[in-house]
C-alpha cells in the first residue's frame, strides 16, 4: 500500500472510531414484536424497520414476536432485557394501555421510553362468508334474543375490538358484562377462527382483513369510525343507528434507562423515517391514517389516553 493510502485508511479509521457509541450503534437495531405474526403490530413493526432502513436510519433491523396478554409478555420480555440497550424498539399502542388495564401484570408500560406515535386506524366487524347473518343488524337482534350466543372474536381482553363489542351491547340495551368475548393472541388466529367460522363476528384493523374482505372469504358490516373509511364501501355504526366510535393507534417505545441525548436520536430516526416513501406506502397499502407524534407530546397522550380508556371500559361494564 503507497504512503498515502495507509494515512488516508488510518484517517478513516480513527474517525471512525471517535464517533459516539450510539451513533455508531444505530445500524443494527432490534424490534419486539409483543404479538404474533400476521397481526397489525406485527406489520407495523415490519412496515416501520423497512422504513428506517429505506430513510437511512438503520442497516439492519431484526425483529422477534412474542405474544399473549395484550402485549403484556413481550412488554415484560422487552423490559427485563432491553435495560439501557440503545438499539431496541417495541411496537405498541392502544391494545396494550386496555390490556394493562384489565390484566393489571407486573409491568407497565411506563417503564419503558415513549419514543412516538405512528398511526390510527379503525375497527371493522366481519362476518364469516358462509354465515347466516348478512348485517349488523341481524348481529344485534341475535345478541338481544341471546348474549352469549353471539361469539365475538378479536385481540386479546381490553383490545379495541372488544371495548368496542362492549360498547355495542351497551348502546343496543345489552348488559356489556354477559357478551361473549373470545380473544386471540394475534391477528393470525382471529383471522384463521373467523374464517373457520369459530366466532360469529370478528373485529380488527381493516389492513387484517382486506384481503379477505377483497376475495369475498369475509362480509364487513361495520367500521368503528366516524365517517366511511377512504375507498371502502362499509358502513359506519354510527350510520346504522349505534352510537359507537373508537380508533386503534399504533406507537413505537425504546429501553428503559436510556439517556435523554439516545431518546432524541431515536425519535428522529423514527420520525425521519416516517416520511419515507417506504412509509408511505405502507399507509396507503393498509388503509392506516398517519398520527405522527412524538417526544414529551407523545408521552403526555399516552397518559391521557390511559385515563380516557379506563373511563370508555367503566361506562361499558369492563372493569
């Protein structure tokens, strides 16, 4: 090697080396995953590592599942683990503030860093293709002749889709306390238990379900939002007479015991990443409504949101 390669690669070198460690960490970061394949955290979690990647935030992003008890145990797994690790991340988001709620464990998500918000999107009802119902209404009228005759299928307890099941039997004169609520560990198996006609109605994203709604496997019959959904033809309960309204948003923590300087950066890859064409695709690709939020705005919502699903939870008999 001539002279002045070697000084021009020790040059690299050493600045390379007297770049922070938390810099120089970013490219290789981890993703928990707090629920199984095939759900809407697992694809978020996906959608958000091939967007950091894209945005030039990150090399490489691995990723690991671990499902059960609204995100309860990979929350607990990411907490005891990740302590002070710079490089890890953990999907999260409405689904995991009911669970904590009505599971009560021994971790909370206030443990954790809160890094940002990503998107909100709504609920929709399905039918399976071969069942005797054909609307809400026939679902309605079913579940006052006989509560627990209708199944409700969704994520696990305290999940959007079952506040939301609690909120209909509510406001249609149902004792919320006697609906019948199977809950699942992940999209995977809600989407498998509707499709085998093992629940009588099952609620989730409407990313879950499009392609099943698309090929007729699936009849919607209804979306937990205020208006109809963008370029989907399924009606609101609100529209067909049921007072009802709930979102599902989605956000992203890191470690406990990070320092401040880490947070900041990671919130800014995450944002950065955000405005990604990756990430917009993702968007429009699943029907999500982009919430970005992040820093101590994100934090203090996510307070507030635990006071306001405890309150919906309470009014519709859940806890």
């Amino acid at each position: 090697m001539r002279r002045d390669e070697f000084v021009k690669s020790m040059a690299a070198l050493v600045a390379a080396s007297t770049l922070p460690l938390a810099v120089r960490a970013a490219d290789n970061l981890r993703m928990m995953i707090p629920a199984n394949p095939g759900g809407g955290w697992d694809s978020t979690g996906r959608a958000l590592g091939k967007a950091l990647m894209a945005a030039g935030a990150a090399a490489s992003v691995s990723y690991e599942n671990k499902g059960g008890a609204a995100g309860a145990i990979g929350l607990a797994q990411f907490v005891n683990a990740s302590k002070g690790d710079p490089n890890a991340l953990m999907v999260m988001g409405a689904v995991m503030l009911g669970g904590i709620i009505t599971g009560k464990p021994p971790v909370s998500i206030t443990q954790a860093t809160p890094i940002a918000r990503l998107t909100s999107e709504y609920n929709v009802f399905v039918l399976p293709a071969n069942s005797p119902f054909k609307t809400m209404k026939d679902v309605i009228e079913q579940l006052k002749k006989d509560p627990g005759s209708v199944k409700w299928g969704g994520g696990s307890r305290g999940s959007t889709e079952h506040i939301a099941a609690a909120m209909i039997a509510r406001a249609v004169g149902v004792d919320a306390a006697k609906i019948n609520y199977v809950p699942f560990r992940g999209g995977g198996e809600a989407t498998a238990a509707i499709l085998g006609g093992n629940v009588t109605v099952g609620g989730s994203g409407y990313s879950e379900f499009q392609q099943y709604i698309q090929a007729g496997k699936m009849k919607p019959i209804g979306v937990t939002s205020d208006v109809r959904l963008k370029g989907v033809d399924i009606p609101t309960l609100i529209e067909q007479g049921i007072p009802v309204e709930i979102g599902n948003w989605r956000g992203v923590y890191a470690a406990p015991g990070i320092t401040p300087a880490r947070r900041r950066e990671l919130t800014d890859m995450v944002v950065r990443a955000t405005q990604s064409s990756s990430w917009q695709e993702a968007l429009k690709k699943n029907n999500w409504t982009s919430a970005v939020m992040g820093g101590a705005k994100f934090e203090d919502f996510v307070d507030r949101e635990f006071a306001a699903l405890r309150a919906v939870m309470v009014k519709a008999g859940m806890i």
